[in-house]
C-alpha cells in the first residue's frame, strides 16, 4: 500500500500517466471517423423500413377488404347483369353516382351496381307497398281515383328515394369530418414541423382520430396508401379532396400539392389553414343557433301559446260564467 502511494505520488509516474492519456486521446481522434457509421444511411434506411411496414399494414388491410368483396361478388353478379343488359349506366349519370357514392363512403364496383339496381327497382316497391296498403289493408278510406294517385306518388317516391339517402348520407359524413378536421390539421402541423414525412405525419394523425372519427381516419388511410402507390402523388391528394368534397379539404390538399411542387413551406400554410377551419366551424355554429328561433315559432305557436292562453284567461272566464 505504501508503495502504491509513493507511486501514484511521483510527479515523473504522474507526467508519464498524462502523456499516455494525451496520446491515446490523440489516436482516438484521429481514427474514430473511420470507425464511424453513414447516420444518414442508417436513418434513410429507418425510414424506408418503417414506410414498408406501412405498405404491408395497408396490403393486408386491402387484402382483407378484397376477401370480402369476393364473397360479396356472386350476390352481385344477377345486379350486374341487370344493369348492364338495361344499360342504366347510360340512362343515368354514371359518373356522378359513383362520385356521390364515394363521398358518402360506399367504395368499389358493388355499391354502384346496387345503386343503379334501386333506381330503377325502388319506385315498383313502393308503388306495390302503397297498393297494399291502400288495397288489401284499406287503412285508408280514398276513392279509385285517390287510391290511383296514391300509387303514383308512391312510385314518384321510389325513383327519388335512393338519392334522397345518398345524397343524406354524405352530409352527414361531411358534417363528421369537418367536425374533427381542425384538430387534425394541429396534430398534422405538429407532426410535420416534428420532421416526419407527410406519409408517416397522414398515418399519425389518422391512428390518433381515429376512436372519434373513423371516417376521417378513413380517408386519411387511404390516401396515405395511394401516396406509396401512384405514380403521381398529386393524384392522392386530389383524390382525398373528391372523396370529401368539402372546401377545407381543398383548400389543405392545393396547399400540400404546391408545397411538393414549389418547395414552400409547409407549417405554415397548414397553420392557417387550420385557423380558418377552426373559424368556419365555429361559423357553423353560429349559423345553426341563429336559425334556431324562427324553427322555433310554429312549435310555440302550435303548444305554448294556447296552454298560456288557458292558462291566463281560464281563471277570468270562469270567474264570468259564475257571475251569469
């Protein structure tokens, strides 16, 4: 022990310790950028990993839908055949219906074939509906020709029926998306200043939407998938504004196609448009309060007022009648 503490107590052992430290230190320096691996390789290489999971996520979802479309695809073959030996899609608007049907969420082949099918099936069900009911039930006591008009109307009914609920079904998504797309703007905002890609940052931001709106997280999904896929990715961005319809999405996806295109900036584009997202919700709202009271004037006319007149003048004719 004694002659450890004389050692390490000798300024010549102590000078020698520091040269050794200086000159390995030295050596470290020189060498370690050989030693040292290509980061950008390794994060490019990250990156290209975690964009495949999202393509294998994607396959397989696709492949699932897929599998049940081809079971689906035997109970629409009869419609298909109906419609094309009808040739309803020239008699109707082909491409508007499948354009309508999309942004009401009904996707592929099957739900245009069965649109099509309503159309022209819909008015000869109702017509038989009301001449059951008029007919065979009598709840309704109606002369021949009242009876006769009845199942004209009916069968008017029947052809506006189907559009009647697509045409439903699509605001009311488009009333869910736009409800939640000003957050989502924020979570993409966040996520795309955070250095994500905008494949990585539409995956995030639909994953977290999601448990409240599975429509946009649907459509979000989508077009992250179409991004991998298309040749060009200014078609997805296209596509997500169609299947919408509405004027946020299309104000957010020309922002995202010129900042691809040009190179600008993209936080803040998104954060204004975010704001006016946010502002247009809010102006929604307004505007459904402020028509609140003239929906409100035949209810109290039709229910409160008479109560409050019974009730008001009720005691003073009583109080008249036992005078007489």
């Amino acid at each position: 022990m004694e002659d450890f503490v004389n050692t390490a107590t000798d300024r010549q052992f102590q000078i020698a310790l520091l040269v050794a430290l200086a000159a390995a230190a030295t050596v470290f320096t020189v060498l370690e950028p050989f030693f040292k691996g290509d980061r950008l390789k390794e994060r490019m290489k990250s990156v290209a990993t975690y964009r495949e999971t999202l393509r294998q996520q994607q396959r397989d979802s696709f492949a699932r839908k897929g599998q049940a479309k081809l079971r689906a695809a035997t109970a629409t073959g009869m419609l298909r055949e109906i419609v094309e030996n009808l040739k309803l899609f020239e008699v109707f608007d082909a491409a508007d219906a499948r354009k309508k049907l999309v942004m009401a969420g009904f996707r592929g082949p099957r739900p245009v074939f069965i649109f099509m099918a309503a159309r022209i099936g819909m008015p000869f069900v109702f017509a038989i509906g009301c001449w059951i009911y008029v007919y065979l039930l009598k709840a309704i006591e109606l002369d021949s020709f009242g009876k006769l008009c009845a199942i004209f109307l009916a069968f008017g009914a029947g052809f506006y029926a189907p559009n009647v609920y697509i045409n439903n079904t699509v605001k009311k998504r488009q009333q869910k998306i736009q409800l939640a797309w000003p957050d989502s703007l924020d979570l993409l905002l966040i996520c795309v200043e955070s250095g994500m890609s905008i494949e990585a940052a539409l995956q995030k931001v639909s994953e977290e939407v999601g448990p409240n709106s599975p429509e946009l997280a649907e459509e979000l999904g989508l077009t992250t998938a179409e991004l991998s896929y298309l040749q060009e990715r200014k078609q997805a961005y296209v596509n997500l504004a169609e299947r919408t319809g509405l004027d946020g999405v299309k104000g957010v996806t020309t922002a995202l196609i010129q900042s691809e295109k040009y190179g600008t900036p993209l936080g803040q584009s998104l954060r204004v448009m975010a704001q006016e997202n946010r502002e247009l919700r809010m102006q929604e709202a307004e505007k459904k309060a402020a028509a609140l009271p003239p929906k409100l004037t035949v209810p109290m006319i039709g229910f409160f007022l008479p109560v409050l007149f019974a009730v008001i003048l009720g005691p003073a004719i009583m109080g008249v009648m036992n005078l007489k």
